[in-house]
C-alpha cells in the first residue's frame, strides 16, 4: 500500500569515483587498440626472426580473436569466484607479463602461446570487465560516461600512439620497441587497481516506495550468499537426487545458463554481431576497393581522413547531448545509426562523383561510433546490471563466430567477383536484416500493451 512516504535506497554513483573508473577503462582501451592497429608494424622483426611465413601470421591473427570471444565469454563465470577487481589485477599481470616475455621468443611456438592465447585471453577478460564495471557505476549518465571513454580513447589512438610507436621504433629497434611498449602494457596494472568495488560508493537517497531499484548485485553481500548457499546444501542433502541439483545450482549460479540461453535466443546478440562485422569489414576492404576504382593515394588518405571525422565528431555529439538523447531507448539510437549506414553505404555505391562519395563516407562515421558506442549499452538495457556481464560475453562470442565464419565467406566472394561493390552490398544487406527484425521487435514492444487491452 502507498502511503505517499519515502524511504532510502541505494544507487550507482554516477559520478565520483566512477570518473576515475573512466579512466582506468581509457587506459586499458588505448593500449589495446594500439597494439591492435600497430602489431603487424611492431613485430615485423620478430616474425622474421622465428622464421614465420605468411600462412603461420594469418594464422595467428585469426588465433588471438578467437580465445578473445571465448575468454570475454567466459568472464561472467569467472566473476562468481572472485572479485572485479582481483581479476582485472590479475589478467592485467599475466597480459603484461606475456608482452614482456614476447621479446626473448626464439620459436613460432611460443610466439602463438604469448601473442595469440595469452594476449587474447587477458585482453578478452579486461575487455569484458570494463564495460561491466562502466555500466555498475552509471546509470543516468552511463551513456555520457561510455561517450567520453570512446571519445578520449580515439583521440589518443588516432593522435598519439602512431606518435609513440614511431618514435619507439626509431630510437630503440624492433625488438626494442616491443620491450618499451611491453612496459606501457603494465599500466593496465594501474588501471585494474583503480577498479574499486561498487559498493564503497554506492549513494543512499530519498525515493518514493513505489520506486524499485535493484542494486543488490553491486552491494555483493557475502553474507546474504553464504547463508543461502548453506540452506541449499541441507536441502541437497536431505533429497536422493542432490547430485542433480548441485549440477543444477552449479549450471545456474557459476555458468548463467537461462541468462545466456535466454539472451541467445533473442536476435540481440545476432544483431550486434552482425552490425560490428559489416562495419569492420568494410573499413578494412575500403582503401583497397578505392584503388580499384583508380582514386589516388591522396584521395583515399582523404576517405578515410573524414570518416574518422565524422565517427569523432559524432561521439562528442554524444558527449555534449547526452542528457537529451536519455529521452530515447538505446535500441532507438542504434536502428537510428544502423538507418544512417544503410544509406550512407548505398548512396556511395551508386555515385561515381568523388566529392560525393566523400560526403557519404564521412557520413558513415556516423554508424560507425553508434554501433561500436552503443552496444554495451543496447545490452544493459535489456538484460540490466546485474546480468551485463554473461550477455555482453555472448555478444561477444557471437563476435567471434561471426568474423570466423564470415570473414573467408567474403574473401570468396571478392576472390570469384574481384568486385569489391559486390561485397559492399552484402555487407549493407546486413544492416538491412538487422532494420527489419529489430524495428519489428521495437514496433511490438510498444503496442503490446494495445493489442492486450484489446
């Protein structure tokens, strides 16, 4: 019964020390995607070294974003065992640990043990645990707060590690190099030791008891799960079948089964997975497929120049309206961005004008940030904070399966065309798919409570 009174409840900080958590995700953010964007160029020497061919290198590029996917997949489980923190600390050590050692490689073997499993383990974790702990620590300002990590991240990426990594290269060598930015590595270290527990700056403030928030998993009262924890095993106990049920609670509790199967089953995860995929692939393809069409180096510095513009500038747009976007749903705003690519991709393809095929090319920066910016986000809101970390492991997964699959599928398809537009349209009929069944999904959402009044 409401009686009118209010009581107090517990929320996420939303400032305070979640801005320092912000910077612990930027540092971890900028050197992954530095090393990311720059290992081809960083560990030349050492591919030469280890007598590594061509085959053994796309080999290994292909190992380390598998047993990404599968690590990020996994991290949920590993957060009921112990704490963000402690294992944020401890993949951050055995990452910088494994970029140490890469410099003293002598053999392919332990090359793709370092570069390969270690790196994408640790980087799949830290990837994982970031996001989760961005979304714990905001709630009305999680979209401002994931629009500055990606805004700051970029501009450091894009301004000062290309910086860092030739100047690293010129004074110290290869190998070097890699030993330096080994050493830069280690500040994921810092990073991780910033990530204190929710719970020691969760805010206590005045509501009205009709509204409910859920906050019970970033309090993580060990004492509330130890007492449960011991009526389940007098229960299992005192039932012939409690070996069923311990597999069951171990399933259940540890594995996020029904939380994984039923976020699986929704086309969500698909979705987001197909959208980073197409968007990927064509940044990748698209120097390549400009020089088909005979555009000088000039003009394709240019292309890409721009839509790096566009996608920065968007997520300051982000940034600066970020309480005014609230007012719509993050499944809203991704559609939104996926309708902006959709048409930016279609009307390149169909001109032959080159100042016009800029316009649309840096109208795709666009999409670009909304689909890499808003995905967390997409997924916390429809599955919220305390199931985050499993939903964004299966988007991630998917991730992974996704490039794997799809990826030789469209290296064929150029390979039998030789016609780059052709896999441009695949890729957007991709964009297309997506439209179709989430503005299907949005559309019931909003008039189910009609049709059942009806």
């Amino acid at each position: 019964m409401n009686n009118g009174k209010s009581k107090r409840v517990l929320e996420a900080p939303d400032g305070g020390w979640g801005y320092m958590i912000v910077v612990a995700v930027v540092i971890h953010l900028v050197i992954f995607e530095t090393f990311t964007k720059h290992h081809s160029v960083l560990y030349k020497d050492l591919y030469v070294q280890v007598n590594m061919d061509a085959s053994a290198i796309a080999s290994l590029d292909k190992l380390t974003p598998v047993i990404f996917a599968i690590s990020g997949f996994t991290t949920s489980s590993l957060l009921k065992l112990m704490s963000i923190r402690k294992l944020a600390l401890l993949a951050a050590t055995v990452l910088s640990c494994g970029q140490v050692t890469a410099k003293f490689i002598e053999n392919t073997a332990l090359l793709f043990i370092t570069q390969g499993v270690i790196q994408g383990l640790t980087t799949g974790i830290l990837f994982n645990i970031c996001f989760t702990v961005i979304i714990q620590y905001f709630d009305k300002r999680r979209l401002l707060a994931v629009s500055i990590v990606y805004s700051i991240t970029t501009a450091i990426t894009a301004l000062v590690s290309p910086r860092v990594i030739r100047w690293s290269l010129d004074r110290f060598g290869g190998h070097g190099a890699i030993l330096f930015l080994s050493a830069v590595t280690m500040n994921t270290i810092l990073g991780a030791c910033l990530m204190q527990p929710v719970s020691m700056h969760i805010k206590k403030v005045h509501l009205p008891e009709t509204r409910e928030i859920e906050l019970k998993v970033l309090l993580n009262d060990k004492e509330v799960q130890m007492s449960q924890t011991g009526e389940l095993m007098r229960k299992l106990k005192s039932n012939k079948d409690w070996r069923k049920k311990l597999i069951d609670k171990f399933l259940g509790d540890y594995m996020d089964i029904m939380i994984r199967k039923k976020f699986l089953l929704s086309i969500a995860p698909l979705g987001l997975a197909l959208a980073g995929f197409a968007d990927a692939t064509f940044i990748t393809m698209l120097p390549r497929a400009l020089r088909q069409m005979r555009w000088n180096a000039t003009q394709i510095s240019w292309a890409i120049s721009l839509q790096e513009y566009g996608d920065f500038l968007t997520k300051i747009i982000f940034v600066v309206t970020s309480h005014w976007i609230n007012k719509f749903s993050r499944r809203e705003l991704y559609v939104a961005g996926l309708v902006i690519a959709l048409f930016a991709r279609i009307g390149m393809l169909w001109s032959d004008n080159p100042t016009i095929m800029l316009i649309f090319l840096t109208m795709m920066g666009i999409p670009r940030c909304s689909i890499i910016l808003l995905a967390p986000l997409v997924v916390a809101e429809a599955v919220g904070v305390e199931k985050f970390s499993a939903a964004f492991g299966i988007v991630m997964l998917m991730s992974g399966i996704t490039n794997f699959v799809l990826t030789p599928v469209m290296d064929s398809v150029l390979g039998l065309t030789g016609n780059y537009p052709t896999v441009f349209y695949i890729l957007a009929s991709f964009y297309g798919i997506i439209l179709m069944f989430w503005s299907i999904e949005l559309l019931y959402k909003k008039n189910k409570h009609k049709w059942v009044i009806k």
